[in-house]
C-alpha cells in the first residue's frame, strides 16, 4: 500500500520537485537542516534503524517551508505561475540549494490548503446521518466484511478482548468498511492546519475564505491558535511514523483533519495504539489486519472489557470520537452484528 522512497530520489513538496543526487537533501526554508534519505531492508519485525535527528528536527519544522506562496482556491491554482527561481532562492535558508538542483512540476503549483480548513470549520455533528449505518443495506455489509476478515477479527477478539462486533460497527462508520480512507494528503492537511499559528496566515485565511458573520474574529483567533498546535503536535506523530516505518509521507492520504487508514486514527493515535495484525513486521493501518487490532488496542487500553456494560461502553467509544451519537450508532450496529 505505502511506497517506500528509493536511495536516490526526487521528492515533490506543494507541487515542487526537489531532486536528490546524494543520501540526504536540504529542506527549503529550514537552514542547515537535511533530511536522510534511506532505503530500508529489514526483516519481519525489525525497526529502521536510520531514523536521524536531522530528518525529524527538519520535519518538524516543515511548516515554516509550508507557508503560502500562493493563498488561493482550488480554482485559482491552475492560474498560477511559480517560478522557483523567483520564489525559493530569495530564501536565505536556501543558500546552499543550487538553482539546477531545483526543478518544477509542470501543471503543479504550492498551495495552502484552505479547502481542508473550511471544511474543518464547517463540520457540524448534528448534520450526520448516522442513520445511514443502521440501515439493512449497510448492515448486511458489515457482515459480509465479519466473514471476509474473520481470522483478523478473531486474533483480536482473542488478544484484546473487543468483540469482532463493535470493531467492525467502528470500521462501518469510519471508513464504509475501508472503502473511503480520504483523499487529502496529510502532510499538507497538517501543515496547512499548522501554520494558522502565523499571525499573517491566520488574517489572509480569515479576510479571504471565512464569509463575514460565519465567526467573529475572536472566535476565530481561538480556534485557530487551538488547531493550530494541535495539528503541529500530529505533524510531529506522522513524520515520526513514517520515518519509523519507511514511508514516503508525500503519498498518504486521509481526511479533512488529517485522519488516516481504515480505523482514521490520528497520527498520535498511530503511534500511542497502533498495532501489527499480520504480523508483517510493519504498521499499516491501510492493511485490513492492522487496522483492526489497533482497534482492539485502542479499545482496550481505554477501558474496554469482555461483557462490558453499556455505559461503561459508550464512554470508552466517546474517547474514540467524542460524540454521543457516534457511540449509540456503534453500539447498535454491534447489536445487530450479534450472531453474524
């Protein structure tokens, strides 16, 4: 599912493409700061050893290169010129970047991605319709998804005592069963999310996309400040977990927020609970197996138990996703897995 990046490759960040002749390249806009490129052959079960310094310290302060060349919408980009030349070597932290080794993408262009912000903003619990799980058609669904992934389901039944029933329902509403992971790239979700703690990029973003009367300014100022380290906090979790698992961090896509996988767990989450299903010596929480037994992980550790009472239930399902429809849905469409 993920692609690994090759001892020599070229790296594109917002649409640019950074070409790499030797084992390590320096990260635009962080100075000094090189990222180690690697190739990882291990056996099962076997971490990477070349997880450097250098490459997290660089990531962590990927968003100070993330900033908007270009604050526009998904129509405007196209319009857009961008000219290495003009926009990079300006940067003094880019001293040592020589122009040849700097080649744009074309038709791509650097963005700052409002589109995940307004979402974000947008999202109302009270507009879901949960409904649409409980429904026979998803319902028969999810059992089909029970005896297709039977084996996964029972090792973590087994393992961390979460019945196959309420791992599914989660899966259910997560992701429709694996079938809709997200299509934003994380590291641009986070980063875009990270950067609203600029006091600049947080006036452009409000003057520019949010509709007068929708927040005010102070509500909005303490939102943004919120999110904003918070994002950051999962823009160190991810790229820790992708130079973890030698994971290219450009191609993985998720959510609006920045959720990933099957079980849309948060970067952080990934780190704190994921888990190694098929035992295949890596995480992957695109992989069926994984994902659920980091489900059951996550369960577990927050409290769940073989023959759990209800409520006692629903509570650790509110620290899965802290809404109370979300919890009963799960429950009931666990209920209605029974015997499946």
């Amino acid at each position: 599912m993920f692609h690994k990046p090759p001892a020599r490759f070229s790296v594109i960040l917002f649409g640019q493409r950074f070409c790499s002749d030797t084992p390590s390249f320096l990260l635009p806009g962080v100075r000094g700061t090189r990222i180690q490129v690697f190739s990882r052959h291990r056996t099962a079960g076997a971490r990477s050893p070349f997880v450097t310094a250098g490459f997290i310290l660089g990531c962590l302060l990927a968003l100070k290169c993330f900033f908007p060349l270009h604050f526009a919408s998904a129509s405007e980009k196209k319009d857009v010129s961008f000219q290495p030349d003009k926009h990079l070597q300006k940067s003094p932290a880019i001293d040592d970047f020589e122009s040849s080794r700097i080649k744009s993408k074309p038709g791509a262009h650097p963005f700052f991605d409002a589109a995940s912000l307004l979402l974000f903003l947008k999202h109302s619990e009270a507009k879901i319709n949960y409904d649409q799980f409980t429904a026979e058609k998803s319902v028969n669904r999810a059992r089909d998804y029970i005896k297709t992934h039977q084996a996964a389901l029972a090792h973590a039944e087994k393992k961390f005592g979460v019945g196959r029933e309420i791992i599914t329902a989660i899966i259910l509403i997560e992701t429709r069963l694996g079938t809709n992971t997200g299509k934003r790239p994380v590291l641009v979700t986070l980063s875009s999310l990270s950067a609203l703690a600029d006091p600049g990029i947080r006036d452009m973003f409000r003057e520019r996309y949010l509709k007068s009367g929708r927040l005010t300014r102070a509500d909005f100022e303490k939102w943004a400040k919120r999110k904003s380290k918070w994002a950051h906090n999962e823009l160190k979790a991810f790229i820790t977990y992708t130079a973890v698992e030698g994971i290219d961090p450009l191609v993985i896509r998720g959510s609006y927020a920045g959720a990933l996988g099957i079980a849309q767990f948060m970067p952080s989450s990934v780190l704190g609970f994921g888990k190694d299903g098929n035992r295949d010596g890596r995480i992957d929480l695109f992989d069926h197996a994984d994902a659920v037994s980091s489900i059951g992980n996550y369960l577990k550790r927050h409290g769940w138990e073989p023959n759990i009472d209800l409520q006692k239930a629903r509570n650790v399902l509110m620290r899965y996703n802290h809404s109370r429809r979300y919890a009963n849905t799960a429950l009931i469409i666990a209920e209605l897995l029974k015997g499946s």
